[in-house]
C-alpha cells in the first residue's frame, strides 16, 4: 500500500510543480512547496498534521495507533485543505491513540516514525494524538504535542542535505509550549541517533535553552542547532534578538548555504511578516562549523542524539533543496498566515459545544464583572470589559472540548496556550499543557449541570465528585459545600460555583 501511495503521489505531485512552474512565489492559491518550488528550491521533506502544503496534495497527513494496536491514516477534508480530525476522533472514540508516523507530502516520502534509542536518550514513544487540538482553517485540526520522551525520525531519507550541500527549513510551533530541555528541533541530523560531531547539524530550534549566555530577556528563541551548540548567531547568542514573547504559533525559519554562511527569521504565524534575526557567517566559537557535514536524517522534536528532554508544539515543517529567496521566504509565511491558525472554527460562543470559544463569567452579586481567566499559569477571576487589553480578552477565553477523561464531560483549553487546559491540582485551578497523562485528563475534565443557584452553570470536577469550580478571593479551586479548606466554606458556594457561559471576550 505504501508503495502504491508512493506512486500516486509523485505523479500528483510532478502534475502539481508544471501547474505552478510559471506561477510568481506569492501566487494566492500556492501553498508552501508550491511557492518554494516555483521559486527553484524544492521540498524534499513537508510534514504536518493539520494542513496541506502542496495544494494538489490529496494523500494521508499521519497515521495514529490506537490502544488496541490497530491504525488507520488521517487524511484531508479536501484537496489541499485541513486535516480530517473527525476521522480521528471517530477512530479514537473511547480508547487512547497516539501519532505513530507522520507523512511527508513531498515525492520524496521522507515519512517519520517514532525515534528510536540514541546516545543521550532511550527509545521514544509517540504524542498522544488528542493533546493538541487547534483551529485553523475554520475547522479543528491536531498538532503533535511534544513532552519530554517523545520524538520522530528519519535516517534514511532522499534529497536532504548532506556534506556541505545548501538547504533551508522552517517549522510552525507554539511559543507557549516551550522548555529549556536539548532539544525541540526540525531539521537535518545524524544517521545513526549519536552526536558524530560539531556541524553534523542543521535544524531549526525553538525554546529556552540559552547556551552561550549574554542572551536576550528570558525566551524562548529560535536558533540553529548544528551540533553540540544551538546558535543565535555565529558567536552564540543574539543581544539583539528577545525572542518572539509567548505567541501562540511561531514561524520559525534556517537556511544555510553549508558552507559559510546560514540565517535565521521568525514571524508570528498568525499575522505579519519575517523578522530576519541572524544573517551571517557560521559559527566562529570553533573552527569546526565551516563547512557543515549534515548527514541527512530528519528529526522532529529531539536533538541529533535522541536528547530527548524538551518539550514544544508542532504543527507543520518543511525542508528544501537549496537556500530559498527571500521572496519565496516572504511568500510562504504569507501563507502560513493565510491558513487561519488559531481563528474561529465556525462554531459560536456562548454554547458548551465542543470547539466553541467561552468566557466564564461569576454571578456572585460582587462580582458579576469578573471572569475566569489564567494569569501566569493559576485561573483567577479578574475584571473583564471592552476597555481591557486584548492579552487579559484572550487570557479569560477558553476553547470547549470534549471531556479529556469522559467524552460525556467537558475540558477547556486556554484559547492562547494551544495544548494548555484548565486542571485542578491540590484543589486549586492552573493552566497546564496535556503531557499525555491519565492524572491531567481527568484533573482536566469537568462535568456540567444546573446551576448550584438554580440559574447558569456549574462545572463539577469529574474524578472529585461533589467538588465544582469555584472562585474564592479571586482565586479558583474546586470546592466542596462545606469542608476543612478555606474555599470550600458554605457561604456563598452556590453563587460562587455558579457560571453564566458567556460570549468569548477573544
């Protein structure tokens, strides 16, 4: 059957490079490979669980496992459209899946499976396929929710970069989901899962680790892992660059010419243009980086020796023949923005429907203009009005999912920390990314009923019976009506568990 799908596809795939070889790199209806192939430098490696980045591309994004060990691919709802995510959650209904391989919808079927073991890490095990939904496109899409131990690979590819030769990648991720472990990385590596050596690398890195010191602010920051050292620049770190702050999805960009020169971009993948970070020589730490030596496996969300201790969000990358233009660099982010991450999926607020955005608004009478919202990874309840700042609107807007741990019950995913879900831990309410784990979904799932003052909603806690959402000085617990802690006093509970669902303030 692969090989079947492998036919298929390139024929669809040299169909769609004549239909684009005379279109200009912004062309509105090219997606990312189109335009970068238009503009002479082809994909050789496009891979994404959420869209399509040819526009003729029609085969499976990924395939998931379920418990039962049986799989299936998920496809696309049209011909270089979005993901299918139904197809998954049907597949997946009532039972656990992972992503145990991710296609790659270039013709050079450089696919990507679960990593094996490496010289700083024991075999991985696959992103639990739930962990990540998002909106993009007007529809609800899984990205692949990277936690320390998990990983993806290909030794053995076509067309990547080896010894010297030029290349360029990028790789849209998530600045919320971010750590300073080695090392969430997209692009080129070793063969053989070892560290062989400084520039047997050239991948494309996002997060906190800073290695060089002197870096800017507190991160994350994109950069250039080439082995043994994740570069901002070609001394290190960049006194010039912040970072792109705690954006939801990041357009994070390298290319390198092999020999002496790579450069680094980012942008916000939902709304405006390239910053260009780093333009320069190779490393010059060490006279080792110049030329580089890529070997030419792909890696996704490890370093080259299976270091597997970060985490990160994924959501689509691709790798190219060549170093691209800055117009065709230019051209492809405009896409990437036109895709409609994060954007409304087309269900409306105010509903408890899965996939519509919410605010949750208290009824105590003092403080019928307070809403729950997270504020530095805790749920509080702060004031909320037209007036207030558009980071306290999205912070106290919450996207309504299934029930992480009961499909009968409800989770809500912070509306920009994509990944990131209400939960309750020792009794008190954060902001907390999906690690995959049975203890976060069900601390994560809450079971709505009538209202415990006879109007609106109130949420109980799935795995705590009889213990319900509720604000208590501005701080959010669970709590029961009467008990030992603070929080769970009888006076006012009724109002204080009780929430009018409301249009999202996002």
């Amino acid at each position: 059957m692969k090989r079947l799908r492998n036919i298929l596809l390139s024929v669809v795939l040299m169909l769609t490079g004549l239909a684009f070889a005379g279109a200009s790199a912004g062309a509105a209806s090219s997606l990312p490979c189109d335009i970068y192939g238009s503009a002479g430098t082809p994909c050789v490696g496009a891979h994404s669980t959420v869209r399509a980045l040819y526009a003729a591309y029609n085969g499976p994004l990924y395939q998931v496992r379920r418990a039962d060990g049986a799989t299936t691919d998920i496809g696309l709802l049209s011909p270089g459209g979005i993901a299918n995510g139904a197809a998954q959650d049907s597949f997946c209904a009532n039972t656990s899946c992972i992503i145990s391989e991710i296609y790659d919808q270039s013709p050079r079927h450089n696919d990507l499976t679960i990593e094996g073991a490496g010289g700083a890490g024991a075999a991985d095990v696959g992103a639990p396929a739930d962990a990540l939904p998002i909106s993009i496109g007007g529809h609800t899409a899984y990205g692949v929710e990277i936690t320390s131990g998990m990983g993806y690979r290909d030794n053995s590819t076509s067309g990547v970069a080896v010894n010297g030769q030029p290349e360029g990648m990028y790789m849209v991720a998530s600045a919320t989901h971010v750590n300073g472990g080695c090392c969430f990385d997209y692009g080129n590596a070793e063969t053989n899962n070892q560290d062989t050596g400084d520039g047997h690398m050239d991948a494309v890195y996002l997060g906190l680790r800073c290695e060089f010191g002197n870096c800017n602010g507190s991160g994350p920051w994109v950069a250039a892992d080439l082995e043994n050292g994740l570069f901002q620049s070609n001394t290190g770190s960049n006194a010039g660059d912040p970072g792109p702050g705690a954006t939801p999805y990041v357009t994070a960009m390298l290319s390198n010419n092999g020999q002496d020169h790579f450069t680094l971009k980012r942008g916000d993948a939902q709304n405006g243009d390239l910053t260009t970070t780093y333009s320069g020589s190779e490393p010059t730490v060490r006279n080792t980086y110049s030329p580089l030596h890529q070997e030419g496996a792909i890696v996704l969300g490890t370093g080259g020796d299976n270091s597997n201790a970060d985490v990160g969000s994924f959501f689509e990358g691709v790798m190219t023949a060549g170093v691209p233009t800055d117009a065709a660099d230019s051209a492809v982010q405009s896409s990437i923005v036109s895709a409609g991450y994060g954007g409304s999926n087309g269900v409306a607020g105010g509903a408890l429907t899965p996939g519509s955005s919410i605010s949750l608004r208290a009824t105590t009478a003092c403080c019928t203009t307070r809403y729950l919202r997270h504020s530095a990874g805790d749920a509080i309840t702060s004031v909320i009005t037209a007036d207030s700042s558009a980071l306290d609107k999205n912070d106290a807007t919450w996207i309504v999912r299934r029930g992480l741990a009961n499909n009968s019950c409800l989770s809500f995913e912070s509306k920009n920390y994509p990944g990131e879900y209400l939960r309750h831990a020792n009794y008190q309410l954060h902001r907390q990314p999906d690690d995959g784990s049975a203890l976060l979904a069900n601390d994560a799932t809450f079971c709505p009923a009538g209202g415990n003052s006879g109007s609106y909603t109130s949420f109980q806690s799935d795995n705590y019976p009889g213990y319900y959402i509720r604000h208590y000085d501005s701080t959010v617990y669970i709590a029961h009506n009467g008990g030992s802690n603070p929080w769970d006093t009888t006076t006012s509970w009724a109002d204080d568990t009780t929430w009018e669902v409301a249009q999202p303030w996002a």
